[in-house]
C-alpha cells in the first residue's frame, strides 16, 4: 500500500500475506501486487495478451481512490535481460490457467497506462469482431503469427509504446521528468526523498484537479517570501548582534578585529510562541511535586532544585471551585472554618494540588504605636504559625476573616520589615517574598505562569567528515514537559549558533534575555487564552566537561583543582587517590566565584580550608580562571557550582568505560581479542536496541552508544571467558584479567543504577547504593592501576584512579538528588540534535551561517505553529490563527504528517531496549486478569499473534534447594541490609554472584495481548554452570536489571 492515501476508507482485504498464482507465470500477495504488476515478466504477457483483466479487488480498490502506485519504474523493459525467456514456462499456455484464478481477462487498448483500467461498468459489453482480432497473437510485417525471440520482442515493444509514446522508453512525460529529478545529475536523493517526492506529486495533481487555475509558486516565494510586503505568514524574530573577535595571523603575532553578526532567537520570542500552541501550553509549567518521605523520583519536578528554588515555585494556583488563590492570602480552611490560614507555597501531590498554611493569630507589641485620627493606637500583627499544614486547595475559602483582615489596629506582614523577630522565620520570609515580588500582577488579576528551561551547549562540524568547521550553539528545551515529551526533536529549539563566536562568547546576550525573563514577561497564553505572566527561570545547562569548566570559571581537568563542583586535590602521578580525598573536599561556592571575578581575596577567617588542613585565601590558587562566563552570576535561580550537573555520556561512557577497555584490548593478545569479538557478536539478547557489531581495533573510534553495549555485556562475557577458554591463562597475567573483571562488574552495575529513568521507591537506599558503588569502582580502579603499573611500570595517561572524570562521578548523587535521574540530565539528545544543525550547514553557502541555518530551524518551528493551531499576532496586532482548511487536510489526510514533517527523524534511545514486544524478548511483565487482580512474572515471549502473546515462565532458583549455595551474607556485605528481602537475597547464585533463574515446566502460556504490560526488559543467558539448557543466569550490568533484583520481593518469583 502506497505512503499517501487521501481516503480514509480501509482496504478490503482479509488476508494480505495469502499468496496468488498469476497468469504470467509468477506469484504475489495482496500486499505486494503493486510490485508483482511492474515486473518485466508480467508487462511482458500483458503486453502479449491486451485482454487480460486485473483482479476484481484490485480494481475496488483503485475505484476508491487509496491506493497510489509507489514502484519505482527506473528500468525500463529489456528484452535481453527478460528472464522469463530463459525459462522452460511457455507464457501462451497460461491462458488456460485462468479458471482457477478468482477474475476473467479484460481488453486493455495498447498504448494506454495499465494504471487506468475500465470499470466494472465495462464487464457486460460485447465485444464485436474488431476487439476479437484484438486477442489474436500479434504478427509481423510479413503476416508470420508465429513469432518467436528478437522479431516476437521488437513486435511487443512496438505495441506497448515505441510507436505511440512519444517519451519511450519512458512510460510517460511524468516518469521523464521525475528520472530526470533523481538521476539527472550528481545531487543524490535517498530513497525517503524520493518518496516524499512521489507524495508531493501527487498531492499536486490532486490539487490541481480541483482547482485548475492553481500556480505553482516561484522559489523566491518559498525561500524569501516571508520578506515580502503581502507575506502573512508569521516568524519568530531574529536578533542580530554585532560583535568584534580578535583574530591572529598564522605564522605572525599580528592580532586584528574582525567584526561579526551572531543571529539570535531570544528564549523569549522563542516562548511566546510555545505559549500559544495549544500543543504545548498546557505541558510548558509543572507545580513542584511532594512524595511520601521523599523516597521517589520519577519526574524532574520531584527534584531538590524545583522543590526549593524560590523562583520555581508557583505564586498562584486556580482551584478547581474557579477560585485564584495566591502566596500569602489569608483564607479559611473549611474543615475549620472559624480559624484563618495564611499560604506559603503550593505543591503537587499525588496528583492533586495541595496548599501550605500556616495557622494566623494576633500578636500585639505595646512597645509600637500609630497615630490613627489623633489617638495613639498599639499596634497588633497578624502572625502565621511555624510548621504549617498542608490542605487540599479545593477545600479552601476565600476572603473569609474579613472582620480581621478590615481592623485598623492590624498591619499585614506583607513587608519583611514589619515581621516581628518571632514571626521572621525561613517559613514565612520567602513567602512574603515572592508574594512582594508579583504584587502589580496580583493587583491586576493577572494569573504568573512559571516555565523553567534547560539549555544545552555543544560544538559541531559543518563538515560531512565531522571535522574541523567547528559551528558552537546554544539550544533550550522547556524543563517541565514529560521525559518522553522532552526527548523529541520537536520540542528542541535552536537559540544560536556560530563558526566564529564561542558559547562563552554567545552566553551574555542569553543572560540578558534571561534575566528579563526571571523578571516576567506578558506573553499570551492558549491554554488560558488571556495574557499571563510568564516567568521562565534557567534549570541547569547541560553540555561536556571543558565547556561545564569554562561556564564555571575553572581552569578544567589539567589544573591541580580540577573540580568545577568542589576543592578536589588532584594526587600526583605516582600516588593513588582514596575515596577519602574524594569524599573529604569542600564544595565551591558561587560568593567565591564571585570574589574571584572581582579580583577579590576572601577575608580573614573565610579562606577555605582544604582536605589537607591548610586554608587558602588566594581564590586564584585554586583552579579559578576568568572564562567569560561570570554573567551567570547575574541570575537569581542559577547556581553555577551546583546546576552544571555531571553527564553520563562524558563522564562514564567516554570516561570509565572508555579507560577500562582500552586497558583490555593493550591487555588481550590478537586471539584473545578475536575470541572476544566473536563472543560479542554472538550475544544472543533481545535486551538491547543494538548489536556490538565493530571490531575491538576500532575502539580508539567508538562512540557512545559503543560503550553502552559494551558496558552492559562484556561484564558477563569475560567472566564466561575467564572460566572456560582463559582458564590457562598464566597467573600473572591472570590476576590483572581478574582487575580487569572486578573494575568491569563495578562500572557495570554503576550504570545499572544510573541509567534508570524513574526511581519508584526507596530513593534514600538508592542513593546509599549509590554512593557504595562509586567508592567501590574508584577502589577496584585503583586496583587495576597497581596490577598494570606493577607489569608495565608505564601508561599513556598515568593513573586511571586520578582522572577527574572519576572524581566527578562523587558528585553524581548530589546532582540525582538536585535533578531526580540521571537520565533528565544526559547530554545524548542534545548531541543528537547537532546532526540537524550539520545537515542544514550543509544547505547553506557558510557565509554567514549564524543567520542562515537559524532561520531555517525557525521556518521549520513556525511552519509547526501554524499546523498545530498556534496563534500569532498580525501586522495589525490581531490575535489570529491558520485557516480551517490546515485542519481538515491533516485530517483527510492522517500520513501527511509523518511523511512531510520529519515523522522518521526522531532522537535515537540507546539507553534502553524497545518496550515492543517481539520474540525472543525477556523481562519482567504484569498480566492484569479480567476482575482487576494484577499479578507478575518473569517470562521470555515466545510467539504472538494478533489476540495472544505466548510466554515461557521463569522462577528464581531458590537458595534453600541447593547444597553449595553461596552465603546470602554476602548480598549483605556487598549492597547493604536495606535488601534482605529482595529476589536477589533469597536466590541461588553462580560462584561469579549472578542470580539463576529456571524455566517452569508447563507449555508457553498464550496471555491476551491487551492484558499485558512490559515493567523491565532484561538479559537473560545461558550459566555455564548450570546442568540443563533449562536455566538461565540473569546479567545485572543491563540498565535497570539490579535496581529491580534489589526491590522485587521474592514473591511470586521464587
């Protein structure tokens, strides 16, 4: 079936992969007839045999207008490449086969398009004595009707098209044009372009069967018609921003000035336009979110920033009686409905939105008085209570407590300074605060709508080669959307970019525009279709390590403090670093930043006092360096010590990872690295979006998404190695294989933990195991530093135990606690996007790609707007939005979208396997019966169909049932006694401690498909030391996999 259909009436078909004998000799299905049809055997006997009729249903469905021809007619038929003249099938006795083919033969006149066949209406006519002659076997010139080989093909040629098409061999002028399109020249076309192509072609002849007098514009139309006078269509406006770079000479020490342009899109103007897409309005703010102790994580608004941060909490909420309720109002709860409650802060919980109030009551000082109509007055304030309580916002009452609130005698402590010392408490000053802060917007009743922002940072090529023609660029996604949502390419927006200009160079005119909006800016609001308040505070800036040091004004990974976060003493080369020295550095602070910037040294009795026990109050001894960047000091919500988050990409896969396999394959020798290629090759595992495919002498080149693969499966791998085709290995080299193995085991089920994107429960033991885990890795490092330093005396890049990439993994449980995952802060899909940047550098002549390549992301952003029924505001500062007509043709139309607006250019997910279900795949899954009891097991999918899913079910091999089973102490020793009764305490391991599992002995057990729900894909394989192929151990390093042994309980899966 064709990409673009413009009905939505299904195909009549009921069984697509049945397959057909044709006439000519050849078979095909309903689904691939389309193809069957072009084939150089069946044109070949359709030319032969004019008469011949297309099946019955075939010709419903071309009636119906849905099905378009999508074959490629690039060859055209050759006679001497037909294989069907090879073959021993005599094409004229086919005819006798078509009883037993569901259609009779129709006459097709020669020369005309097989695509427009007559219509049923045409099945009962007569055909007279000249259409008869029609069915005879064409002749040649001499009247021979025995025609075989050259002169038989040279007739056929004739009588499909020679002599009547004037375009031969094209079929037609259409085919001419669009050969030409594709093969004309040098410029390639890949297939998709190709077939989105063929889509516009026709939707173009569709369009002008409808309206014949339709133009085709001019290029200069599209490409710069949004200058035009007449051009309605809107644009988000640029800023262009003069800037001087110095430049020095190669070869000289001449410097000059060169003058640049650097486009910009502000976020502002940027936002203004998400604000009205209805698409995202209603996603762009989230309330801070309260859980149960704080033990989950499973969004971003969970985090310790959102929660706190003064400027990411709401000042108002509407409940859902349509009353507006502000930070500070005094109101009436009504389960008590004679006290007044005076607000502090709004949260979420559980999904409903819950008020703190703290409980009001007079305090009266007689040592204050006020003159009021000549009489001295004592003066009473109205208080509020510390702690407060949380109440349901729906439950509130506004304006009660009037008789209060209307007496004289009482001021209100809306001002900090007339808060009495015992009411000046953290509780109440941030409240009144902000309530000061938005007091114009709550004079005019003018809902705030608050909408945090992450911005990535990153440098591309605009090379195809990825090399050199380095562009930097700033981009923003808008932090409150969902996960899934944030990790769309859709919903990222490209703030600048230029060739000449650094980020750091780029960043002060982003802190402007930031600043403004920390301030507030009236921006329309679609979700509430009035104006609003929108006040958009930055998150956190994600991007490498050297540009996270230059935004931090820190020298970087070669200083001796190398930490952007804390005062981390790098050790020297010949020492090792303890997790003591890791753990015992005091933290940076932004006033030292500040101080530094200033040129300033901190003062007597505030120096810092370092993990050796000296103090130091020159800052510039400290790893400090004027970057450029001390404009983000000038940001209320950003703290540049605390939200410049450590990244997973940078820090672990090319970090750790990436160390620990180069130091295995110096290790391996050439048939050790073989074996092990072959052994990664082969894993047999649905668990992982992709296979390990490269060679390991190609390691020095991989990427990312290399060193997840490998990070997850070598763990398991080399101890199989180890044990079996190793096992002679000399002891020597044995003990540093063994190193190797520990250090393996240790990043692996680091990122196990890591790279989860929701933390349902237990977040306080999660970041415990967290904590074990990372000081374990640093120490089994160490180990590995001490075996290989003690053989070879000499390493490129000396000790892996003192890289800062390994110090600023300590760090990664304060940014888990500040940002709720690792995941919301990983700087994947934000390289992802570079590609997108590259592709249209490409497009451009690179004169000034600041301007060029950002007004190409900003059509493609409008065009967006527009088919999302966004609103914008004329020339004439009218609110308005696209015509009717957008709708309904997206509607008539449902694969218009996918096909013409980068529906296949999604962001990749590597991180995790698909959570389709397919053969073969293993996890843990939920099967919800018919009364609503949920139950849960551990399954491998063994067959699906379109009602069943067929399952084989796994148990964990119970401790208790083996004789030499290993002491579930050591579960203990290892991961702590918060997980004593976990599946992984309770069941059997293999001496190497992965936990067995076996198969049930039943027949697969078929579940209807819609009552199954995947919770956790894993790694399921075969245990070299099992008895049977019918158990399985379960490989930990997979992300997610030890979380999930660590938390299950044992039943029902023991």
């Amino acid at each position: 079936m064709s990409l673009f259909q413009f009905s939505s009436k299904p195909i009549r078909s009921t069984a697509p992969f049945e397959r057909f004998e044709c006439l000519c000799g050849g078979t095909y299905t309903k689904k691939n007839y389309s193809s069957h049809r072009e084939t150089q055997k069946h044109l070949r006997y359709v030319a032969l045999h004019p008469q011949y009729r297309e099946p019955d249903w075939w010709t419903d469905r071309r009636s119906q207008q849905i099905h378009y021809n999508d074959v490629d007619y690039s060859d055209p038929y050759d006679a001497d490449n037909d294989q069907a003249l090879d073959s021993d099938t005599d094409l004229d006795d086919c005819e006798s086969d078509d009883e037993r083919l569901p259609y009779m033969h129709r006459e097709v006149p020669v020369g005309v398009d097989l695509d427009h066949v007559l219509d049923d209406s045409s099945d009962n006519e007569t055909i007279d004595s000249d259409d008869a002659a029609a069915d005879e076997p064409p002749t040649d010139p001499n009247g021979d009707t025995d025609m075989t080989g050259e002169t038989a093909m040279m007739s056929v040629e004739a009588a499909y098209g020679r002599q009547s098409n004037p375009f031969y061999p094209f079929k037609d002028e259409l085919h001419f044009v669009l050969w030409a399109n594709f093969y004309g020249d040098d410029r390639l076309s890949s297939r998709e372009d190709k077939r989105k192509a063929l889509g516009l072609v026709r939707t173009v002849v569709k369009l002008v069967r409808q309206n014949p007098n339709l133009e085709v514009p001019t290029m200069n139309e599209i490409t710069n018609g949004w200058q035009a006078k007449s051009n309605k269509i809107p644009s988000i406006p640029m800023t262009t921003i003069p800037k001087s770079i110095s430049v020095s000479t190669t070869g000289s020490d001449n410097v000059t000035e060169l003058n640049v342009i650097l486009g910009m899109y502000k976020p502002s103007d940027i936002l203004k336009f998400l604000n009205a897409n209805p698409r995202l309005s209603s996603k762009l703010s989230a309330l801070p979110e309260g859980t149960d102790n704080d033990d989950v994580r499973t969004s971003l608004t969970q985090g310790e920033k959102w929660r706190t941060c003064p400027l990411f909490q709401h000042p108002m909420v509407t409940s859902r009686t349509g009353h507006t309720f502000w930070v500070g109002d005094f109101v009436a709860w009504g389960a008590r409905r004679g006290q007044l409650y005076r607000l502090s802060s709004f949260f979420l919980y559980r999904g409903v939105i819950k008020a703190k109030a703290h409980r009001a009551y007079y305090f009266v000082d007689s040592s204050l008085t006020q003159t009021i109509d000549g009489k001295g007055i004592t003066l009473s304030y109205l208080g509020a209570s510390n702690p407060g309580e949380w109440i349901d916002v729906d439950e509130l009452v506004p304006n009660m407590g009037n008789k209060w609130l209307q007496d004289s005698r009482i001021i209100l402590c809306d001002d900090d300074d007339m808060i009495p010392p015992q009411f000046a408490n953290e509780e109440n000053l941030p409240c009144l605060r902000l309530r000061k802060r938005y007091q114009e917007q709550i004079n005019n009743n003018m809902a705030v709508k608050v909408v945090p922002l992450n911005l990535f940072t990153d440098d591309t090529s605009g090379n195809s080669t990825k090399k050199w023609n380095k562009a930097e660029s700033w981009s923003m996604v808008p932090a409150a959307l969902p996960l899934s949502e944030r990790n769309k390419r859709e919903n990222t927006f490209l703030i600048c970019l230029h060739n000449r200009l650094t980020a750091v160079e780029m960043l002060p005119d982003i802190v402007n525009d930031m600043k403004a909006l920390e301030k507030g800016v009236i921006m329309h609001d679609s979700e509430a279709n009035t104006s609003v308040l929108v006040v958009a505070p930055l998150n956190m800036i994600i991007g490498d390590n050297p540009l996270h040091a230059e935004l931090a004004s820190n020298k970087g990974t070669n200083a001796t403090f190398p930490c952007r976060k804390c005062y981390f003493k790098k050790s020297g080369p010949q020492e090792s670093t303890s997790t003591e020295q890791h753990h015992g550095a005091p933290h940076r602070d932004p006033v030292h930043v500040a101080f530094f910037l200033a040129n300033i040294r901190l003062p007597t009795g505030c120096g810092v006092e370092l993990f050796d026990g000296t103090t130091e109050h020159d800052l510039s001894k400290l790893g400090y360096k004027e970057q450029g960047s001390g404009s983000l000091l000038e940001l209320e919500a950003f703290d540049v010590t605390r939200d410049l988050p450590v990244e997973a990409l940078h820090c672990l896969m090319l970090g750790v990872t990436k160390y620990l396999v180069t130091d295995l394959c110096d290790f391996l020798s050439a048939s050790e690295k073989r074996t092990l290629e072959a052994r990664l090759r082969h894993y047999n595992s649905k668990g992982y979006a992709r296979a390990m495919t490269s060679s390991l002498r190609l390691q020095g080149s991989f990427v990312g998404r290399d060193y997840k693969i490998l990070a997850q499966q070598l763990p398991l791998i080399l101890d199989d190695l180890v044990d079996g085709a190793w096992s002679a290995m000399p002891n020597q080299r044995k003990s540093i294989m063994t190193a190797l193995c520990s250090c393996f085991h240790s990043q692996g089920e680091l990122l196990s933990l890591l790279y989860m994107a929701e933390i349902p429960s237990d977040f306080g033991k999660y970041k415990r195991l967290i904590r074990t885990t990372v000081d374990k890795l640093c120490d089994d490092v160490n180990a590995v530093d001490a075996a290989i330093l003690g053989r070879h005396k000499k390493r490129k890049g000396g000790r892996l135990g003192n890289r800062p990439k390994l110090h600023l993994l300590h760090h990664v449980c304060e940014d888990i606690d500040r940002f709720a995952s690792i995941i919301h802060f990983e700087a994947e899909k934000g390289e992802q996007f570079n590609k997108f940047i590259r592709e249209r550098i490409f497009h451009t002549n690179r004169h000034s790609i600041s301007v060029d390549v950002l007004r190409l992301f900003g059509h493609h952003t409008i065009f967006r707007h527009i088919v999302e029924n966004g609103s914008w505001l004329t020339a004439t500062e009218e609110r308005t939005t696209g015509g009717p007509g957008i709708i309904e043709h997206l509607n008539e139309n449902p694969v218009f979208k996918a096909a013409f607006m980068g529906g296949s250019r999604e962001f990749t997910e590597n991180n995790q396997s698909s959570q389709k279900l397919k053969v073969g795949l293993c996890g843990f899954f939920t099967e919800t019966m018919e009364n609503g009891t949920r139950s849960s097991f551990l399954g491998r999918v063994v067959g699906i169909t379109k009602e069943n899913v067929r399952f084989n079910v796994y148990q964990f091999v119970d401790l208790s049932s083996r004789a030499n089973a290993n002491n579930p102490q050591s579960i203990i020793n290892r991961y702590g006694a918060d997980f004593g009764q976990s599946i992984f305490y309770h069941a059997y391991k293999s001496s190497r401690g992965y936990a067995v599992v076996k198969k049930k002995p039943q027949t697969p057990r078929p579940i209807p498909i819609e009552s199954i729900s995947l919770e956790e894909v894993i790694d399921l394989q075969v245990a070299r030391i099992c008895n049977n192929q019918d158990e399985f151990i379960v490989n930990p390093s997979k992300f997610g996999t030890l979380w999930r042994l660590l938390t299950l309980p044992s039943t029902p899966f023991i």
